[in-house]
C-alpha cells in the first residue's frame, strides 16, 4: 500500500508496452497475447497486447477511482 493510503496500481500499460516491443521483436512472444501481473499483490491484473506491424497496443479492463478535469 502506498503512503498515501491508496493502493498499488497492479498493473502498468506502459512497462508492458515496451516489454511487448522487447519480446515481439527478439520472437520471445506472439505478436497478440496477455500478461498477467499484480498477484503478488493479491490484485490480478491482464494486459492485452496486440502487434499490428509497427504499432503495439496495449488494452484491458479498468476501474475509475478518480475522475477530473483540468483547463489549461
């Protein structure tokens, strides 16, 4: 649990993306599967990885904690 009392994101979009880059391109990985992270957390998490030529794109379930606005 974080200091703030709010817990541990279980999952991170961004650390997969660039893994997905990693594993697709050395051939460790499809260029569609799932990941899963957070158990050790006891906060399963998936990511749904999807290489399209160049693109990776990363996707999965979400739940909105917090929602606001900013005008700049």
């Amino acid at each position: 649990m974080a200091l703030a009392g709010v817990p541990e994101d279980p999952v991170t979009g961004s650390l997969n993306a660039g893994l997905a880059v990693w594993l697709i391109s050395a051939g460790l990985a499809k260029p569609n599967y799932v990941a899963s992270q957070g158990t050790a957390l006891k906060r399963k998490g998936r990511v749904f990885i999807d290489g399209v030529g160049n693109d990776i794109w990363v996707g999965g379930h979400t739940a909105i904690c917090i929602e606001r606005t900013v005008s700049i």
